[in-house]
C-alpha cells in the first residue's frame, strides 16, 4: 500500500530507527514517544487492525507478542512495560496499519486516557 506510512517504512523509502527485523516484523522506535521507550511492531503485511486480521494471521499475531517477550528486556524495559494497539479512529489509532505499542520506562498510569 503505497500510501500507508508504515509500508514505506518496511519498504525502506521512509526511514525509522529500526530495533527488530524478521521475515515478517518490523519494531521501530516512535517518532513522537509517549514514554522514554516507546518501540512500534508491526507485521510486513498491511492489514488495518485486529478487526481486520485474516484467521490466516492467526500465527503471525501470536509471533508478535512472543517477539515482544523476547525483546522488551533488550530495549531495557526488564522491569515491566505495556503492550497497546489502537484498534479505529475513536480508540485513537491514527495510521491504519496494524501495530503493537511497547512502553516503558517509567510508571504507567491505569486506566489510560
Ligand atoms: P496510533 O495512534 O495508535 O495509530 O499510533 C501511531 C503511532 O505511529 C504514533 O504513536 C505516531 O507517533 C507513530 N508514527 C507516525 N509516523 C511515524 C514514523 N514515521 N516513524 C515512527 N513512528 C511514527
């Protein structure tokens, strides 16, 4: 999708700090960081949210959270962090490509706003 942002990051015509990449995710750092680690994953595939989701992604979504799992004590967040997606408009989700927020390092406020 060509006007998607985040396919041009994975495309490489936009560029991102990149702190994760395999076949099939991409993790980067937010531009505009709402917490002093604020990384991005998203799949290579363009689909909007997890409404959107094919039952095909099913694996591919569960990857996800392991590589998170796996990643979120490399990116110092060894103490705890959050995993959020921003699923429609009203929610908040401003680019219509699937995405994981990771955040952390610092408290973190329950509810969210
Ligand atoms: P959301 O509002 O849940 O859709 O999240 C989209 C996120 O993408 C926001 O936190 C933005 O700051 C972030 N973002 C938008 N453009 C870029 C970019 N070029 N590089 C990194 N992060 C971006």
């Amino acid at each position: 999708m060509t006007d998607c942002i985040f396919c041009r990051i994975i495309a490489g015509e936009i560029p991102s700090a990149k702190v994760y990449e395999d076949e099939e995710i991409l993790g980067f750092r937010d531009i505009n960081p709402a917490a002093p680690v604020h990384v991005l994953f998203i799949p290579k595939k363009h689909f909007a949210n997890l409404g959107e989701a094919a039952p095909a992604d099913q694996a591919l979504l569960g990857r996800m959270l392991q590589v998170i799992g796996r990643e979120a004590p490399k990116l110092g967040l060894s103490e705890g962090y959050r995993v959020v997606s921003n699923c429609g408009e009203p929610a908040g989700q401003t680019v219509n490509h699937f995405h994981l927020h990771v955040l952390g390092g610092r408290e973190l406020q329950w509810p969210p706003g």
